[in-house]
C-alpha cells in the first residue's frame, strides 16, 4: 500500500494493476461500432498523489497507446 497525500485516494487502488481491456469505438453515427483490446497498467505516481494510467492496444490495424491519470 502505498501513503496517500490526501483522503479518499486510497479508493483508487483498485485501478492499480495490470489489466487487459476491451473498448467499444463508434467513429460516427450509423457506421458499425470497432471493438478492441489491449493491456492497460495503473501505477502510483507523484508520491501517491494520482494513478498514471497506460494503455497500448490496436484500433483500425494501428498500434494505440495512451496515457490518463
């Protein structure tokens, strides 16, 4: 467990992890939605302050990655 910097960030540490995920895209009204999946790892950053968020997939035969915190 890692020490929060302020109450109620503990409730994050259930998106700390590895994951593997699956999304829904619908690029535009009427067309067909894409799915696809990939793995997602959540990490403590910022001496507990947020969750870095990466994720790296494919969407339409391209690499993805992304990042959220």
């Amino acid at each position: 467990m890692v020490w929060h910097a302020y109450r109620g960030a503990e409730r994050l540490e259930v998106t700390v992890g590895e994951w593997t995920y699956t999304m829904t895209l619908w690029p535009f009204t009427g067309v067909a939605p894409e799915r696809t999946t990939g793995e997602a790892t959540g990490e403590w950053v910022l001496g507990g302050r947020f969750v870095r968020q990466v994720l790296q997939g494919e969407i339409g035969g391209e690499e993805f990655e992304g990042i959220g915190y």
